[in-house]
C-alpha cells in the first residue's frame, strides 16, 4: 500500500466524537510510542490517537467483515427449546 493511500484510509478526520462517546483501551507502550510518531508527522488537523486506532479498526472490521460474523455467530450458544421447564 502506498503511502498516499495508507493516508487517505487511516490518517483522516474523522466526524464521530470519539473521546466524548467512545471507551479508553489500552496499549503497550510500543504501540503507543509507534502511533505517537505516526500521528506527529501527519498533517491531519485534529487527528489524535482516539480517531487513528478508531479509523484502523473500522478498517480492519470492513476487511474481515465475513470472518468476524463467522467468529461471532460460532461462539454463539444456542437456545433449546423442546426441552421441559423445570
């Protein structure tokens, strides 16, 4: 993937408050140092840390949509209704 195309997917503006909406995950200290360079070199205006792993993660969900519905469905536990109530 190019360069410019990594920037159009990942490193954009992105119009869902999630700091005020969203959930706090936590990262290793790698991760976070690497999108800290990530982000201070970008020319995005407003984009932080929340927005960038926010855009990766919409964009990994898009790709392994099919998967992860597999993956979800699986785990699933089914409901039998032909037995008695207690």
């Amino acid at each position: 993937m190019s360069v410019e195309r990594y920037t159009e997917r990942f490193l954009k503006e992105n119009k869902f408050h999630v700091m005020r909406e969203g959930s706090v995950i936590r990262v290793s200290p790698y991760v976070r140092r690497i999108i800290g360079e990530v982000i201070s070199q970008s020319a995005t205006p407003g984009l932080n840390m929340s927005i960038y792993v926010d855009n990766i993660l919409k964009e990994h969900i898009r790709e392994y949509r099919s998967e992860l519905e597999k993956l979800i469905e699986s785990g699933r536990k089914r409901v039998n209704f032909n037995t008695d109530e207690p």
